[in-house]
C-alpha cells in the first residue's frame, strides 16, 4: 500500500522505514483518526544502546513528531529471561543489580529523542519489570497460557531456526514469546496501546501479541516491523571490526561516532540520510545525486546531521571541525581522543608500543608492533618505523602529540 493517510505512515514509507504491517488499512484508519499510543521493548543487556538500534529509537521519534504517544519499554523483566531472536547461543544470564545499571544508561539514550511526561510531554517510559515480576505463574498460565499453540510457538523463526541448527533453547527463552505477547496486552490495559513496532526479527513475537489480544478481548491491536538493516556491502549496521558503534558518549566519544558515519559506504549516503537524520527529503535528493569527490562533502553532512541526533547539534560541530583540522589542515585538534601520561613516566621514556596501546589504537604490543612494520603509524603526520621508539617529556609539545594509524584513527598524547 501507498499513498497513506496518516503523516506517520507516510512518513515511514518515504523513508524506507516499512518492512511489514499487520493490517495497513486498518492502523491507517487509526492513525488518521485520532492520536494512538504505540510501544516497543528494548531490553537492558548491555549499559547502552549501539547504532543498530536507532532505526526503532527513530520509529518512536518520528511517531511522537507526528501527533502519537510512544512508549519506550524497558525489558527489566524480559532481560532475565532473554530473546531467543536471531541468536544461536542463549543470552548471559545477567544479575538484577547488572539490569538495573544498564536499564540507567539505556534511559539517558531515549531522553535525547523524546519529550516524556514528566518533561512535559507525551511520551512514556514505562518497565515490564513493573509488572512481569510480580506475576502468580499458574494464574498467569491459567490466564493467558492456554492462548497459545506450542505448535505456532514451535513454527515461529527464532524458536524454530535455533531447532533446525540444533542449538540449544532453554524452557526458559521459550517463554520469551509469551512474556512480549503479555507486556503488549497489559501496556494496552494500562495505557490503550494498540501498536507495536520492532525489527523484522521481532514480527513473530509482535504478531503472537496481536493474537493474544484478540483472544483476551483487547481492541485490535496492530503489528508494524523494519527490514533488516545492512550496509551496501552487507555488514551488520552499528557494527565494526572494532566493536559496536555505542549511543553513550563515555562508552564512544562523538568524535569516534562521526568517524562511523563520515565513513559510511557511498551507496548507502542517501539511504541513511533518510534513516537516521530528519534532513527534508528534497534535500537528500539532492545530496544522493552527488558524484564522485563531491560524495565527500555528502558524508560530512550525513556524519554531522546523524551525530546531531545522538550527541547534540555542539559536539557534532566540534567532531566536523576537528575531523577537518585533522585531515584537512594536518593539525592536532584540541578535541582528537586524549590520553595522558604521567611526568614520571615520561622521565625515563614510554615506549610506544605501550602508548598506542594505551591509546586503543592497537590491543596489543606485538598487534602494535605489526602496524608500525607495516608503515601505518605515524607521529605528527611523520610515518614511523622504529618499534622501538621511547616517547620521552621533551618529544610532546605544548600543544600535545598526535599519534595516527592509519588515515582515520587519530589521538592525542598530553603530559599530565
């Protein structure tokens, strides 16, 4: 279906944000009509949230800027039984104090997105903690469990590809399905929610709370799901060789997460403009017929609008200037990664392979020594060849030392 009433789905759907919806003129209808409160679930397994889930963070944003209530639902229950989605292995089981931390970090991420009620605004922040953990199991069984068909739960993808690979699914990630499924009749119950987004991954557990609610007698409850997000080479998004691109700035400086998308594949400029900045769409037209060196000037655009939504609009400017200080002047910007070292040390020298260690530019000595042999390191734009180089007082100026490996990676060295 095109051409949909609701700005919402209109919204969506020139984006490139709509994989699968339950009933497209039904929820069309819905949306068009009145204001609509709609969910989805993050669970807290690590202290943040990386870039692979900004699609859904940006399904909530554009929802609450087109007259919709969101709710960003903490899985503070749903974490202690974890996801079987998409995974081979069951998940860490993690403590409840370790939940309770990562559920912090992950709450700051969504302040950055969305006006919550008691900022004045709309949206929610709700926990299924609130109310998954304090369920009677055989009144929640009697209740609710004779709603569901082991045979559909068994046909379901993340229960029956971990099957057919022979991998082990514990009882308790079976549960996983029927736990989301309640969380989407009770945030109905307590909030009148009627939709429910995710990753295409998550449409089976969507779609199993779209049926419980027919069976529990909610209103007709909705289902939308995202494709599944990859780059033009078909890597993983909000991935790289060095690990995941963190919303957190302790985790992953603003500098660092500029990089990430300054370095975006050229095929995919116009594709993430539209994902993941709110830049107008005649404008990204425009940046997605550039070509060739001009493509640059695109990406710095996509970097600094993209990092705007996570860091600010300041630290997205300051990333940009030092990203063209750095390449583009061959200056050490005040705002590089930093790290210092200590006057003591620096009186009988630090050897170099123990500082780009220490800078996270190699993770270890002999990785370290395997970049400087193979000319990728250099100190002050001046390659170096000498692995055995001692880093003494007298060779860090004023203004520091800029150590690089490689054309993209860059930090500066200061005396303490």
């Amino acid at each position: 279906m095109s051409g949909f009433k609701s700005d919402f789905l209109q919204t969506l759907s020139e984006r490139g944000y709509i994989h699968q919806i339950s009933d497209e003129t039904g929820l069309d209808a819905l949306l068009s009509k009145e204001s609509t409160t709609c969910y989805i679930g993050f669970d807290a397994t690590a202290p943040s949230l990386h870039a692979g889930s900004l699609v859904q963070i940006m399904l909530l944003y554009w929802f609450e800027k087109t007259g919709h209530r969101p709710i960003a639902l903490m899985g503070g229950g749903t974490t202690m039984v974890g996801d079987p989605s998409g995974k081979d292995e069951s998940r860490q089981i993690l403590t409840v104090e370790k939940i309770a931390e990562n559920k912090a970090g992950i709450r700051r991420i969504f302040s950055k997105f969305l006006t919550f009620e008691e900022q004045g605004g709309v949206s929610i922040m709700a926990d299924n903690a609130d109310w998954l953990l304090d369920l009677k199991y055989i009144d929640f069984l009697r209740e609710y469990g004779r709603h569901f068909s082991v045979n559909q739960m068994l046909a379901r993808d993340n229960v029956r590809l971990r099957l057919e690979r022979e991998q082990h699914l514990s009882f308790l990630e079976f549960n996983y399905m029927i736990l989301q499924a309640y969380d989407y009749v009770e945030l109905n119950k307590r909030h009148g929610c009627r939709l429910q987004m995710g990753g295409s991954d998550q449409w089976g557990n969507i779609v199993s709370g779209v049926d419980l609610g027919r069976r529990a007698g909610t209103p007709d409850l909705f289902a939308l799901t995202t494709p599944l997000l990859t780059t033009s080479s078909g890597a993983k998004m909000g991935k790289t060789a060095d690990g995941a691109i963190w919303l957190e700035d302790d985790i992953l400086p603003a500098y660092d997460y500029w990089q990430y998308w300054r370095n975006a594949e050229d095929a995919d400029i116009a594709r993430f403009m539209k994902l993941f900045t709110t830049l107008p769409l005649d404008e990204i037209a425009r940046y997605g017929a550039l070509q060739g060196a001009e493509l640059n000037e695109a990406k710095k655009v996509l970097a600094t609008e993209a990092t705007a939504m996570v860091h600010g609009r300041d630290k997205a400017e300051r990333a940009a200037e030092t990203a063209r200080k750095t390449f583009e002047e061959g200056a050490a910007a005040d705002t590089l990664p930093t790290i210092t070292l200590a006057d003591g040390e620096l009186a009988d020298g630090v050897g170099l392979l123990t500082v780009m260690v220490k800078a996270g530019l190699a993770a270890s000595n002999g990785e370290a020594r395997r970049h400087i042999q193979g000319g990728a390191v250099r100190i002050d734009d001046q390659q170096v060849g000498d692995d055995r180089l001692v880093i003494t007082g007298d060779r860090i100026g004023e203004n520091g030392l800029k150590l690089s490996f490689g054309k993209k990676k860059h930090v500066l060295v200061k005396r303490a």
